[in-house]
C-alpha cells in the first residue's frame, strides 16, 4: 500500500526519533520528504539512506525565516508541498514555575512554541498558493493534557499547540487545510536521553531500561517507540484522515485514558471501611 505516492512532505526534527521514524514512513508510503533539522551529520546521513525521495536540509526551525526557507526548498526541489509535520522539539528548561526565568521561558517557546506557528503560516501559505488540500501535523505532547510529564515551560508549549491547530483548522475552513496535534506519551528516543544526561554511547542501553520499568504504565503494556507516532504521522498526513481536522489525538499507549493516582482506590477502600463499620 502506497499511502502517500505523489505528495511532498517537510518534516523537522527529522534528524532523530520520531521525525527519522517518520520520514522513513513516508518514504516507504511514496512521498518526496525534505528532512530539516539542526543536526548535520545525524540528517545528512538519514537523507543518504533514504535515497532520491529524501534531501537533509539544515534548518534551525527557532528561526521563521528558516522555516520559510525549507517550505521554498521543498517546493524548488519537488515541485510542491502537500504535508508540513512540525515535530521538532526538545525540552529546553526543565525549572519549576518557582524557579523559571523570563529568558528560560522564552527559550522553550521559541522551539516549542514559535517554531510551530511559522511552520503552520508557511506551510498553509504554500498550499494556498497552489490551490490545494494540505496536511499539516505538530507534536504536542500529553504534557498538554497533564502536569507532571514535562517541565512547565515545556508543557505550557505544548497545550497552546492545542489552540494552535484548532485556530489553523478554523482559519483554513473550505479549504482542504487539515490541522491535527499528535500527543505523544512516553516515547523512548533521543530527548528522554539528552533530559538526563546519557551519552549517546549508552542510549540504547539507557533507553531499554526506561522501557523496562515505565512499561506497564501504559494500557498497551509497553513503552512508546518512534514508530508508533509515526504511524499515526502517516495516518494524518494521508487521504485516509481527510475529514479529521483540528484534533489532538493520544498516542500514548492508553497511558492519560486512566487515572494514575490512588484517588478511587482510596474512595473505595474508605466506602468499604464504612460500610463494614472497620
Ligand atoms: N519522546 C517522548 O517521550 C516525547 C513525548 C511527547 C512529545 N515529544 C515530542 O516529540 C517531538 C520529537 O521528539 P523525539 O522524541 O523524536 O526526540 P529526538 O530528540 O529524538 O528528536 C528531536 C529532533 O528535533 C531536533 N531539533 C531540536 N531543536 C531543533 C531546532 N532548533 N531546529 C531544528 N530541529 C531541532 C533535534 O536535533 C532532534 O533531531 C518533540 O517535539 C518532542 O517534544 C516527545
């Protein structure tokens, strides 16, 4: 099956991760895909593997004129531009609200939060101008749904991502414009590594062990992979989502559809002492 043959694609942060995950996604699906990133050697080298479909260009998405630029080299390059995946992010400032600067805060939105704007402004500028339909997909995270995954810089980000692709949606009505949040849970990559410090020498090891204990956390039974946002990439870059748009959609293994804290068992327990009169 060939879910995306013909359509062009830019993908950021697609150095690593989710963003490799899916730029090697599309590519088996059929598209042309433009990798930007800030990591030369990592993209470069994915762009190699992945042959004519694929070109690396280097592209620090804090920067709206950078962004701008890879919208213009994809179409140079390609001809056109069909599917925008704003994915580029990483923690940045980690401090709690108590301890979190002007220029900290700042420093997060600028990756989790401005970098998304220009890539939703020039993407749909681009599908307007070629007077066709366009997928545009950010990952937020399901940091914008729950305090304690994240810093608060970085979930604040996330949640106005919320607002962001709903307003987009909005904005681009009758057009065939689609905007759509993937909310990953915890996914074992590169940004998991780089929050606590681990070389990339231990990666795989590190990350194995993550998976190991936040396992059975989720519903699924096991930690997220790459893969699986991905997956839900090329769902909503494809034709076969063409009627979903302004949705923030939980791939997280089940992990935010059930309560994590003891509060029904606590009710319970105490229902069960009353009545037993214990
Ligand atoms: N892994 C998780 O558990 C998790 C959970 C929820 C959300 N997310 C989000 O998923 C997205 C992808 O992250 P990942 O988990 O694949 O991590 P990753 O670190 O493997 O990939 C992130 C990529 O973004 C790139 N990047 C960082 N700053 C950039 C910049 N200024 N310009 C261009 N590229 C830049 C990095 O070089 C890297 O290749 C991020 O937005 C992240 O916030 C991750």
């Amino acid at each position: 099956m060939s879910l995306l043959h013909g359509k062009v694609a830019v993908i950021t942060g697609a150095a690593s991760g989710m963003g490799l995950a899916s730029a090697e996604a599309f590519v088996e699906h059929g598209a042309k895909v433009v990798l930007a990133d800030i990591q030369d050697e990592r993209g470069a080298a994915a762009a190699a593997h992945l042959g004519d479909s694929a070109l690396f260009v280097r592209t620090d998405v804090t920067s709206a004129a950078q962004v701008e630029s890879v919208v213009s080299v994809a179409v140079d390059t390609f001809g056109r531009l069909d599917v925008m995946f704003s994915n580029a992010g990483a923690a940045v400032d980690l401090s709690p609200i108590d301890d979190l600067t002007p220029a900290g805060l700042d420093r997060t939105l600028a990756l989790n939060l401005q970098a998304h704007v220009a890539a939703h402004k020039y993407a749909a500028r681009q599908f307007r101008a070629q007077g066709s339909p366009g997928s545009i997909i950010t990952t937020a995270s399901v940091a914008a749904l729950q305090a304690g995954w994240n810093g608060a810089a970085y979930s604040m980000a996330k949640a106005a991502w919320l607002a962001l692709v709903r307003q987009t949606a909005m904005e681009n009505q009758g057009t065939g414009i689609r905007s759509n949040a993937i909310l990953p849970g915890a996914v074992l990559t590169s940004i998991i590594t780089d929050m606590f410090g681990v070389g990339r020498d231990r990666e795989d090891e590190f990350l194995t062990g993550i998976g190991d204990r936040i396992g059975g956390e989720t519903l699924i039974g096991r930690a997220g992979q790459a893969r699986d946002i991905a997956n839900a990439a090329l769902f909503l870059a494809s034709d076969l989502s063409a009627w979903i748009t302004g949705v923030a959609l939980p791939v997280d293994g089940g992990a935010t559809a059930v309560t994590k804290d003891a509060t029904v068992s606590l009710i319970t327990e105490f229902a069960t002492e009353f009545h037993t009169g214990s």
